[in-house]
C-alpha cells in the first residue's frame, strides 16, 4: 500500500497522520473527531473516512473557553482538527490539563486534503499490477496500472505528481500515458503537469477541452488500444459521453471498466455540468444501453467518484460490476424520455467554482492559492438518484 508524502510514521504520540486517521476511523480507533475550525470551513467539508465516527465543530475562540465540559463530552484518543495543525496545540494542553488525552491532526486539514491512498486491484491478468488511488478529502478516485518492467497509464491523477511516479519506481513502471477521462469540474487534474514531469503522453478529449490547449495533447479515439509494453494485455478506450459530451473511459476486457463520471457504484453522473442536462442524459442513456450492456456482467466497474462510505466496500475498494449496475431500475428503464427525466428531475445545484475548475482544466491559468480555494469541499459529480 502507497500513501502520499504526508503519512509518514512519527514518533510523536499527541498526533495521527491523515493515513492513521483515515485507518482509525475504518477500524474504530479513532472514537470521535472535534473539529475546531471556524463554521464556515466545516460547513464545506469535514474529515470523512472509511466508516462513521462521532464528529463535532467547535471553534476554536468557543473552544477554550468551554474546555472543561468539552473534556467531560469527548472519549479518550479523540483527535482534534485544525487548519494547519497548529492552532489546536493550545486545546489540546488545556484538554489535558483537564484530564482528557486527545490527539492532533499532523498538518491539520491542509494535509488531508493532499492524502493519496494505494489500494491495489485485484484479479489483474498476470502480467498486470493495478491501484485504485482514493483521495479521501474529495472522495475522487484515480488509477494506475501496467506491466511490471513495462509500461503505465496513469488515469484522472489528483495534483501531487510524485506520489504516481513513486509508485511506478517502486514497482518497476514507467509512466508513458497519462489520462483524463473528461475534463474535471470538482478537482484540478494533476495529468498535465504528470505527463510533463515522466514524458508521457497525456490524453483528454477535445469534445470537453476544445481543439487548444496549453500543453501536448493527443486525445484518444473510441477503441484505440494503449501499449502496456506487453503483448499478453491490451487495454482499449471506450467512447462514454453523458457526463460530459467528450467522457472517453478505459477498457481492460473481461476484466474491468473506468468508467469515470459516467457511472458510479450507486448513481449516474450528472449532465448538467457542460451543457443542456436534457441532451447530455440522451446521450448516457445511449452509453448505458450501447456501450456498457454488451459488456460482460462480470467486468468489474471502477469509478472516479464515491458519494459516501457505504459504497467502499470491505477492501478498502470503491468497486462494483456490471451485473450488479443493471439489476437497477434505472439502468433497467428502456425509455428514453423516462430515463431522461428520471436523472434530471433529481439534480442538485451545482457548486459555484465548477464553471472555473473546468476553465482550469482546460487551461486557464490561476494562482496556487486560487487552486487550494477551488479545490475545497468533497466533489457533487452524482446525480442525486442512486441505483440501489
């Protein structure tokens, strides 16, 4: 298992780095979390891991001045959040001048929010070595697979290039594809900057991005085979638009399917991002009944999104298959006006910065603490029906 830079082991027992804070909520060692950043950061989002746990927001000016029933309230090993990690050194003496033993978030939710964790794939062909890549802050997803001692396609990367060339190092990989299956409204993409960095060729579609972009671009054509460096695999892109008009997904056939924004483990990405929502849900219903039915039950579907602890499964995996994907009834439904309205009639508003996020990923260039701000919050890429 690969994690980012900030999952270093310490020896510092008042703090958990975000990979053990991620792993204590899943395993239940982290009893409770108290959040002590202002109401407006924690409105936007919050630490989510694995599995439920007990959370609270309390300023930290209301903080200090409400310790003592805050040491009654909170269970032992609870950790403590901040923004950086060091404004909640002063509660946490106080909380244990009170008796109460509390932990630190090492480097605050600035830290989480660069969290990178490998989960590696199972049931790959021989030859092949995969990783799901979980990024818990904004529950995206990205990919690596490829041949040991051949090559690596990276797919939808998060912005820290160096956790995706480490794990090619270590595993004997070079990266010579780097891919986004559309172009990103919720997250800035790191594939650009990663294609620089190892010379790989990146790929995103022209449908999305438009014919000019500021860096080399060799957008994929439907059925176009990537070269892993080995004769015994051959991986394929699938043309899936409905998210977005230009959504282009990797294929490894009989065995898994990313399938992007297109499909979730539990919904259908929205089509109102890009574009007429009417027009866009045409077209998935067309990608849902053309290009993913024919496919074999049993491939393995793999998202770029998750909505909610409840759809990581007892891996660690955000995953599904096909056959469990159609046993919906709106994947089921062979209307296309119903199909239509059912996806439609369930948007939510979308986040203000989506409109820059994708101007971002398309080429617009904006300051590093413009891209912090943009990329704040969990992503709203589901449509709000699920599939059950």
């Amino acid at each position: 298992m690969t994690t980012s830079p900030h999952t270093q082991t310490h020896k510092d027992p008042g703090s958990v780095t975000p990979q053990e804070l991620y792993e204590g909520i899943g395993t239940g060692t982290v009893p409770y979390i108290l959040d002590v950043r202002n109401q407006e950061e924690f409105a936007l989002w919050q630490v989510e891991g694995p599995g439920p746990v007990p959370m609270k927001n309390v300023p930290i000016w209301v903080a200090v001045e409400e310790v003592e029933s805050l040491a009654a309230e909170i269970p032992e090993d609870s950790v403590v959040v901040c923004a950086h990690g060091n404004g909640s050194s002063l509660l946490i003496e106080m909380l244990a001048d009170e008796g109460r033993k509390v932990r630190n978030l090492d480097g605050g939710t600035a830290a989480w929010a660069e969290f990178l964790i490998a989960k590696e794939l199972p049931n790959m062909p021989d030859s092949v070595l995969g990783w799901q890549i979980l990024r818990p802050s904004k529950a995206c997803i990205s990919y690596m697979f490829g041949a040991k001692g051949g090559n690596a396609i990276v797919v939808d990367p998060a912005r820290f290039p160096a956790f995706y060339e480490n794990l090619a190092t270590q595993n004997d990989m070079k990266i010579t594809h780097v891919m986004d299956t559309h172009v990103h409204a919720d997250h800035i993409s790191g594939g650009p900057e990663l294609a620089a960095r190892t010379g790989a060729t990146y790929h995103l579609p022209i449908e999305d991005a438009g014919p000019k972009v500021p860096w080399p671009n060799e957008p994929l054509a439907d059925g176009e085979e990537i070269d892993l460096g080995t004769a015994k695999v051959a991986a394929f892109a699938i043309k899936m638009p409905g998210h977005t008009p230009g959504t282009i997904c990797l294929h490894l056939p009989g065995v898994f399917l990313l399938t992007g924004d297109t499909v979730f483990v539990r919904g259908v990405g929205r089509p109102d991002l890009t574009g007429s929502a009417d027009e866009l849900a045409k077209e998935l219903f067309h990608t849902v009944h053309d290009r993913l039915r024919p496919l074999a039950p049993a491939t393995m579907v793999l998202p770029a999104h998750w909505s909610t602890a409840a759809e990581l499964g007892s891996d660690g995996l955000v995953s599904t298959d096909l056959e469990h994907i159609f046993a919906s009834t709106l994947m089921q439904e062979e209307d296309l006006v119903k199909f239509v309205h059912e996806i439609v009639g369930s948007l939510p508003s979308a986040p203000d910065t989506y409109d820059t996020i994708r101007a971002v990923n398309a080429g617009k260039v904006v300051s590093a603490e413009e891209i912090e701000f943009l990329e704040i919050g969990k992503n709203q890429c589901a449509a709000s029906t699920t599939l059950g």
